[in-house]
C-alpha cells in the first residue's frame, strides 16, 4: 500500500512540475523580452524615392538580432518628419514566421524645456554664477520644482515658494525614461524563425522634394542652343540616407490633405555648372514618370544636392516677337486721341524631340536662358517656368519685353452700325529699332460675333474669339496693322 501512495505521489509531482514549466514557457512568450535597439549601422541597403510634392519613401533594410517568441525592438535613425501611419515593416528571411503585434512611435525628444517639464514634482540643482573680489564663483542650490507653465519655473526652496530665481544651468539626476535623443519606431514582434532576420522597413517622410533646373545657352545667331537639366534636392526630413538609391517620380501625384504639425520651407537655390554625362534612367510609372539615379549618393540632413538629369546640344530654337490685345480695346475704353503703348514679348520655343537632340520627358521647373556676350561671358537673357512637358511636345518660354521694337495702337473709328452691331477700326504701329528686319505676331482678342471687313494683313482666326496677323518690320523701320472689324453682340 506504502508503495501505491509513493508511486501516486511521484506522478502528482511530475504533472506538477510539468504544469509549471509549461506556465513558465507561457509566460515567456506572452512577456517580451528586453528591447533589441538597431540604428543606421545595422543597414544593408537604403533607398529613397522623392516625389515633387515634398513627400519620400524610405525603405531600409538592416541585419538584426532578434529573440525567439515575444520581443521589442527599437528601430532609431529615422526621419523627423516620419509619417507614422505609413510605416510598414516584414521580414525578408523569414517572412511567414514573423509578425507585429504593436507598432509605436516615439517623439518626445530630449530638450531642456522637456527635461524641466518632466521634474515637475522632483528636485533639481541649481548652479548659480555670482561675482566676488572680480572672480566669478558658482553656487549651488537644491531646489524642487513645482511647476514650469509657459518656462516660468516656480521652486520651492527650504519650505518657501520662489518664483524669478535665475539659473545658469541645472542640474539633473538622470535622464526621464521617457524622453529620448531622437525619434524612434519601436515594435512589439513575434518572431518564429531563426534569431538571426533581414528586416525590411519602409516609410513616408515630409520635409523632402525635388525639383528640376534647366540651362539653354543660346547661339550667337540665336537660331540653336545647347541644354543642361539639373536636378535639385532639397533634405529636411530630420535624417540623413547614406549611400542611398536614389529614383525620383515627376507628376501630380493625388493626396489627401491632413493637418501637418510642421511646415518645412524648401529653400532650393539655382547654381550653373558645367554639363556632364547624364546620371539618371528614365521610365514610365502609371501616369507619372520616374528617374532612376544609376549610383548611390548620400543625402545630408539639411543639405541642398544638385545632381545632373539630362543634356542636349545642338537644340534647334524659334524667337518670336509677340504683342497681345486687351479685351477692353473693343469696348471703346481708351483716352481720346492718345495711342495705347503695347508690350513686345520676347519668347523662345524648342521641339523636346528626338530629332531636335532632345526626346526625354522634361519634369516641370525653371528654364534659365543665357548668351554670350561680345566677350565671351555668359549673361542671363531671362526664364521661365515649364510645366512637366511629354516627349515631342513643345517648350515655349517668355523671355522678357523686347527693348528696341515700340508697339503703340490708336483706335481710328467707331461706328454704331444697330443696337448690337458695331464697327471699330484699328490701326497698330509698329516701330523696329534693331539692326536686322523682324517679324511681329499680333494677337488680337475680338468678343462678340465678329467678322473682319479690311486688313493691312492677312488675318487668321486661331480661335471664336481671336485673330493673328504676321507682320514683317524692316530694320530701322515702322510698319502699320490696319484693320477693320465688324462686331455684333
């Protein structure tokens, strides 16, 4: 009977102690072990895609340890300007054996204000700098504080409440556990595979664009030019990505608008230099088009980085002498008897073709137009700012108002012809002051129903509401557009 109880009693331990330890492994899977902390040094690859619209996706990849069931890591080195709700983090060892449980991002970072907020209640040394015998001395003063509204501390010293007690510095016992150097992404993670994983984290940052630079220097007969593209990258994300992919997406990309916390002002500045091999591939993407960088570079925080894009010699271009009419011109709006001054618009226009040495889709930005003057310097003729423009598509670009071409219009007549039909004559003298012979486009905005009766030349309507007249202007010359229009409303 002794040995039933002894042997009932073996197997009651057993079961006993096998309960415990499976309680025990329990207990260590469903408890995290101590946090596993990865920075920039752990990363095997880093690549960035920036849009045009200050946004740009990161994807780091780091080589990290991790435990076995349960455990935080604590992924640092990220942007400031993290978009934490795009974060996205899988295993590419393991994929099937790894998952998040929670994600958290941490931002409260260390600053004296925030180290003051968070001693509320605790006490502080005050170090104190008096002036004795012309030598300075420091004194030091255990002080708690009760409250910092606004930066204003208020301090209690040996039972008396102090407010305007100035310090020049303070003195902290430790650093608050919830205050940190700088932003991190910290993750509670199962992981079922082998410690050893290669993660994959991927994030949307504000405080980072692009846009794209562009340089035509003219010919001397201004009949050609060569181009340069540039690209200019702008880095306030609060991180810098080192030996980096770079690709780079040009379009209107649509996005829901949130409330930012922060606004980053781009600041991104034009600089000339000298042409060089383009750098970057080019392809479609949707509806946008994305520019591939065919080397690592690093973006510095805080950094403005120019990069060449693209670069074409031998461009064929037009000049084009344009003056543009004034809707009021045919409401009889002027001061009697005195001519009208109009602009003489300079413009340029290239072929973005294959033919014309050109052909890569040109992402909107600032063309700046240069020519040699009799020296050899190259002075800027003007710019202007281009819209993201296909292949074969045409650049048109306003250079400025032409110096020595005199454009002035004077009303000649106007006649009531019935309540709604009118008669107006015109005539636009236009006054050529260069050396060589020109011609003048003349735009003429015409409202109503209207149909030209006489002109010095010939018309085309280019639109309902429009008509164009070529006029050719000897050198040192003047030249008269004369017409009349018959206008019903």
């Amino acid at each position: 009977m002794r040995l039933k109880f002894a042997v009932v009693a073996l197997g009651l331990a057993a079961l006993l102690a096998n309960q415990q330890r499976l309680a025990s492994q329990a207990t260590q899977r469903a408890t995290p072990s101590a946090a596993a902390v990865t920075t920039s040094q752990d990363q095997q690859d880093l690549s960035v895609t920036i849009y045009n619209s200050n946004i740009g996706l990161v994807r780091d990849v780091r080589r990290i340890n991790l435990q076995s069931g349960l455990s935080e890591l604590k992924f640092m080195d990220v942007a400031a300007q993290i978009n934490p709700a795009t974060v996205h983090i899988k295993s590419l060892t393991s994929p099937n054996q790894f998952s998040v449980q929670e994600q958290n991002y941490e931002y409260d970072l260390l600053n004296p204000q925030k180290l003051l907020d968070k001693y509320v209640g605790l006490e502080v040394t005050l170090v104190r700098l008096f002036s004795e015998n012309n030598t300075t001395v420091e004194r030091t003063v255990k002080a708690r504080l009760l409250s910092n509204n606004n930066g204003q501390p208020v301090w209690q010293v040996n039972n008396e409440v102090v407010t305007g007690m100035h310090a020049d510095r303070y003195i902290f016992p430790q650093l608050p556990e919830n205050l940190i150097a700088q932003p991190t992404l910290v993750w509670r993670l199962e992981n079922a595979g082998s410690r050893s994983q290669t993660l994959e984290a991927s994030y949307l940052t504000g405080g980072i664009t692009w846009k794209a630079d562009y340089v035509l220097n003219l010919s001397a007969d201004e009949k050609s030019a060569d181009l340069n593209g540039w690209v200019t990258i702008d880095n306030r994300s609060g991180a810098s990505y080192k030996n980096a992919g770079l690709q780079l997406v040009a379009g209107e990309l649509n996005r829901v608008q949130e409330m930012e916390t922060a606004v980053m002002e781009m600041r991104a500045k034009s600089v000339r230099k000298e042409a060089a091999a383009p750098q970057f591939g080019e392809e479609s993407l949707f509806e946008y088009h994305l520019y591939s960088l065919d080397r690592k570079t690093t973006l510095k925080e805080n950094q403005t980085k120019q990069i060449s894009l693209l670069s074409g010699s031998g461009i064929t271009v037009r000049k084009e002498y344009v003056v543009n009419g004034q809707d009021f011109y045919y409401h009889n709006r002027q001061s009697p008897g005195t001519p009208l001054k109009d602009q003489v618009e300079t413009f340029i226009e290239l072929k973005n073709s294959k033919e014309n040495n050109l052909g890569l889709p040109l992402p909107e930005g600032v063309l700046r137009v240069y020519k040699a003057d009799t020296r050899g310097g190259q002075q800027l003729i003007g710019e202007d700012q281009i819209d993201h423009t296909p292949k074969d598509e045409t650049v048109r670009l306003k250079l400025g108002n032409a110096f020595d071409i005199v454009a002035e219009r004077n009303q000649t007549d106007f006649q009531v012809i019935s309540d709604r039909v009118f008669e107006l004559g015109f005539v636009v003298t236009l006054r050529n002051r260069k050396d060589q012979p020109i011609t003048v486009v003349v735009n003429e905005p015409i409202g109503g129903d209207w149909r030209m009766l006489q002109s010095a030349f010939e018309h085309e309507k280019t639109a309902a509401f429009a008509a164009r007249f070529k006029v050719p202007v000897d050198k040192n010359a003047e030249a008269k557009l004369a017409y009349r229009v018959r206008v019903r409303y």
